[in-house]
C-alpha cells in the first residue's frame, strides 16, 4: 500500500476501527516498507536510532520508581509520580502527553490534591487538575491528556505530579497503575 494524504478530521468526530486502520495502521505499514537509495532529494540511506516516527506511541519507562513502589504525598510538597525522558528527537514536532494516574488512602476526607502534567527539564506545567475525596475509603482515577511542542535536539522530560491543596491528610498513588504515554507528530507546529 503507498502512503496517502492524511485525512482531516472534524470537531467531535469519533473514530472508528476503520479510521483508525486506514490512519494509522496503513500509513504505518507504507511507511515500514519505504527505503531510502542515499541518492539527493530520496533523503537518507541511514536514520538516527533515536528518531522518532510519525504517530508513535510510547509507554513511559518510569525512572521515579520503575514502576513498583507506591508514592505517598507529604505535607503540601508535589511528589513527581512518573517520568521519562527524551533525548534529541531529531526532528521538532509535537508531542500528545497521556498520564493516567490512581489515587487510594486518603487519609482525611475533603482534602483536595493537584495533579499536573509536565514537560522540559525546568518543569513547565501543561494541565492541572484537582481531585477532592469526600471519605477515606475512596479510590478515584485520573487521566489528563495535553500537548507540547518539542525541539529537535535536547533532552525534554515528561512528568506526572501530585500535591495536595487543601486539607492535611495525605494520599498514595498505586504506581502499578499509573502510566505515562505520549504520541509524536513530527512536523506539528508550535501552536496547541
């Protein structure tokens, strides 16, 4: 199958199977049978091992605590959950950041915790959103989606983060299910 032009797609559209496999499985499959001759203008006879491909999806390989040890709030600090690292991408894009995150324990009802999604090694926040328990016996799940623009070269690193607002109780994050999962659009512009 030859690569096509991507569809446009429109507000509030769902997707479906077929869309999806015509978007993204077909022009996945055109693009792994492509291969460069080296000769000028048909690109290169060799990539870069760290580039990464059109509409990839990445878990996160979680470097806080591989994925294994719970994370438990502390006083009003933010406690990062998750992270990953990207180092030089070779081509500037954009990247769709996923973070799902699991909240259980609360120790004190009508506390309120912040969860946000960052990017970059100065931590620039991309969503923030609050989550408030009523008892002690809750369990609650999380999931924030946001974009950002990533350069070509450089190291960006993609965090989630809890901390609590209000109240003085803490609250523990089951590692085990929480993820942190982005999608690269190479090319994408800087605006969101």
């Amino acid at each position: 199958m030859a690569w096509k032009t991507p569809r446009d797609w429109t507000a509030y559209e769902t997707p479906t199977a077929a869309i999806m496999n015509a978007d993204l499985r077909d022009q996945l499959n055109a693009l792994s049978t492509h291969t460069h001759s080296g000769a000028a203008g048909d690109g290169s006879a060799t990539t870069s091992t760290s580039m990464l491909l059109p509409g990839v999806i990445a878990p996160a390989t979680d470097t806080v605590n591989n994925g294994a040890a719970n994370v438990t709030t502390s006083s009003t600090t933010e406690v990062t959950v998750q992270t990953v690292t990207i180092t030089n991408p070779s081509v500037a894009g954009r990247l769709i950041l996923f973070a799902t995150l699991s909240f259980v324990s609360p120790t004190v009802a009508n506390d309120i915790f912040l969860v946000r999604l960052k990017i970059g090694t100065t931590p620039t926040t991309i969503v923030t959103t609050s989550v408030a328990f009523t008892s002690t016996n809750e369990r609650k799940c999380v999931t924030l989606v946001g974009t950002a623009a990533i350069a070509a070269s450089g190291t960006q690193i993609l965090r989630s983060t809890v901390q609590r607002d209000t109240g003085t109780g803490t609250v523990t994050m089951e590692n085990g299910r929480c993820d942190l999962t982005w999608v690269f659009i190479p090319g994408a512009g800087a605006a969101a």
